[in-house]
C-alpha cells in the first residue's frame, strides 16, 4: 500500500537535478573555469530529466516507469551474472541479446541494435543517420532530447506542428515542392501527448520519404500500438527503436534497441564502436535476455498498466479534467478551470510528483504516469480534494 506524506517543499527539491549542477564550485569558480569548454560546451542546452527525489514516500508519478517490478527471471538472472565473471569485459557485440530480440520480433540478429538504454541508440541514430544536408523533421511537441541531439552534433532541424487535437498528421510528413528533409523522426505514441498515429499512417510517411531514414521512438508502443517492426523487412529507410524501460519495467538497468535494415545497424555500430565498444554491462545483458523470456510477466503487468489508465482516465475526467485519448503509460490532462503549474504545485505538497512543461502549446496539461491502483486512488483524492468537489465516478477509482 502506498502512503502518501506532506513533505516540506525543500525536502523534494534537493533530489532536483538543477541543484546537483553546481557540485562543489560556487557561481565565480564556474564562471573562471568555463574558459576550458570547448566551443561546443558552450553551444549546449541540456536535457532535463524527470526528477529523480530521494524520499521513498512520494507517489512518484512524473518520469513513466512502470509501478510493478521486472521480470522475477530477469532478476534471477541479474544475481547469476554477479560473480567473477565481473572482471571480464562483457560481450561487446550482445550477440545473445540480439539473437533473442530478433527471435521475439520475427527478425535476424543482423538487423538488430542494442544500446545503454534508447537514448544512446537514438544518439547514435542523430550521427549515423539522420545528420543530413537538409534539416531533421519532427513534431513540434514531442521527446525534448531530439533537438538537444541536434544541439549536440550541429545538426539542423525543423519542426512540425501537431494538429490542433495534438495528433501527427501523417501528410505533414511528406516531401513537397521546395520542402525536403533530411531524416524524420517521430515518437509513437507520441510523448509527451500519449497519442497515437496508426500503423497505416505511420507506413504512409515512411513509404513518402524512401530516400531519407525515418526514425520511429517506441519507447512507449507495447502499452496499446501496433509497432512499425512489421514494416521493416518491407522498408530499407525504417529504423524502429524501443526500450527496456519502460513495458519491461528495467529503467534501472539501461537497455535499449534499434530494429532495421543490415545496412542501418551497420551504421549505429560504425557509431557505437568509435564511442563505447562495451555499451551493455554483463548485468544488462543477463537481464534483458532473461527479459524477453518471460512473456508471462511482460503481458500481465501492461495489461494492469492499461486497465488502470483507462480508470484513471474515467476518474480524471469525471473531474472535468479533458483527458488525451492515450497509448502509453501516461495520461496528458488539462483542467479548464485550473491552471496546471498551481495543480503540479499543489499535488507537489500533498508529495505527488506529476510532470509539468513549461512549453508553448502544452503549458497547461499535466503529464501523469500510470502507477498502481493504489497510486492512482491517491492522486484523484488529492485533486478532488484540491478542486473542492465531490464527484461520483462510475467504473473509475471510488
Ligand atoms: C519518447 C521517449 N523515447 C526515448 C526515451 C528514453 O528511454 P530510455 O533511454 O530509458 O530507453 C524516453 C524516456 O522517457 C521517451 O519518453
């Protein structure tokens, strides 16, 4: 059972990345020292990750990791792997994993990549693949690390607009006269919006662009999408990446993938191997292996995920909150009456911690991980508290 405490405000700040920055150098020491950055250093804007606070008693609803734990022979098998063998290096070319991604996804292992979770594998994607004379096409709200990438390698981009429901629009995708991309790519289910553009529709731009790599991020498709990794027998310019992460509940253990054509994961290994020839730990791979394995666990627990956001949804909106139509483990609500910085603050008191952008487009939603039931229950009562009603909820949480 989950209990949720009032934490005093400074507690909760000191697990925020912003403070770690300034480590042990006061602001005059920073300043003097910046002078041996490279120009680049300079250059950069940072991702900011979903805070990470150190209490345990917080309803941690802010970064989209699963509420239930990895697999059990995941586990097990994370145990085994932790010996002696720890002095040797691991398998630089995870060549077990590979062999097990490609067998659960249809594929051969030649057409698998693997990296220190999605992030490293879409890092790489911006250098291999992406990085072309014309500038990168994606949505103008979607994973913030994208234009951070082309920040860090010099790459330019262009964004597209979402439609005014939020959605991509597949035909927005496609080159015209006097528009051209370079590379496309595009999360689905979107993040931070939860929606999702059909399989058709996302064949439509891959199959309009066949001489530039579309990049499709799943990192949340198992929580209610079809993946494009059906389409990538059929289509030399599709690159699919996934996530350990998230469906698979090992954020912790850091493992991602790239699913496409041979010549595309030559490319991410051309990258990979004049970076880190060890991206994968023995502990990861061990795990992630161990991972696919389980399909048992795997299905249970984003069935659970799933029910409980369609609940949560019911609950939310019965509060007058407008709720996106989602496909990920995460909800993007916005309440008309309600302004979504003093509803983060509020729910930030009662220490539940949900996401909040600070965007153009987006700055009065509020994206909500799927936790538990308990989780959930938590947060519908700290906001129907907060909003002051007493609504009914009928097949939501009581
Ligand atoms: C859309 C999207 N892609 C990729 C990632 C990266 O996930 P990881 O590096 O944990 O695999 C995230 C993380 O939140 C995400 O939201």
């Amino acid at each position: 059972m989950v209990r949720s405490a009032r934490v005093p405000a400074a507690a909760l700040e000191a697990g925020t990345p912003t403070l770690c920055r300034s480590r042990t150098f006061g602001p005059l020491a920073e300043e003097t020292m910046s002078r041996y950055w490279s120009a680049v250093v300079h250059g950069l804007t940072p991702y900011v990750p979903g805070e990470q606070p150190k209490l345990d008693s917080l309803v941690k609803l802010n970064t989209n990791e699963h509420p239930y734990g990895p697999s059990p022979l995941a586990l097990e098998a994370i145990h085994a792997a932790t010996g002696d063998t720890l002095r040797l290096y691991p398998d630089p070319n995870a060549e077990a994993l590979k062999a097990s991604l490609a067998t659960y996804h249809g594929l051969r292992p030649d057409q698998v990549f693997v990296g220190n979770g999605s992030d490293e594998v879409l890092a790489h994607a911006f250098l291999a693949l992406l990085g072309q004379e014309q500038p990168i096409w994606f949505p103008d709200i979607t994973y913030s690390f994208y234009p951070v990438y082309c920040g860090l390698y010099g790459l330019r981009h262009s964004v597209v607009p979402l439609a005014d429901d939020y959605t991509i629009r597949a035909e927005d995708y496609l080159p015209g006269p006097g528009r051209r991309a370079g590379g496309i790519i595009f999360a689905n289910p979107n993040a931070p919006t939860g929606r999702l553009l059909s399989l058709p529709e996302v064949e439509r731009i891959v199959a309009g662009n066949p001489d530039i790599v579309v990049v499709v991020d799943e990192a949340y498709v198992d929580f209610g999408g079809r993946s494009a990794c059906r389409l990538v027998d059929r289509y030399g310019n599709l690159l699919v990446v996934q996530t350990f992460s998230k469906s698979r509940a090992l954020a912790g253990l850091r493992v991602g993938f790239a699913l496409g054509h041979p010549q595309l994961i030559e490319a991410l290994e051309r990258v990979k191997n004049s970076f880190n020839s060890y991206p994968l730990d023995r502990l990861a791979l061990a795990g992630a292996v161990a991972s696919v394995q389980d399909e048992g666990h795997f299905q249970a627990c984003r069935q659970k995920v799933m029910a409980t956001r369609e609940a949560l949804a019911v609950s939310l909106g019965a509060l007058g909150f407008e709720v996106l139509p989602s496909a990920a483990n995460f909800i993007f609500v916005r309440h008309p009456e309600r302004d979504a910085a003093e509803l983060a603050a509020a729910l930030r008191q009662r220490a539940i911690l949900v996401r909040h952008f600070r965007l153009p487009r987006i700055e009065q939603f509020l994206r909500i991980t799927i936790g538990t039931d308990d989780q959930c229950r938590i947060l519908v009562e700290a906001l129907k508290e907060f909003l002051g009603r007493c609504v009914c909820h009928p097949g939501g949480h009581p």
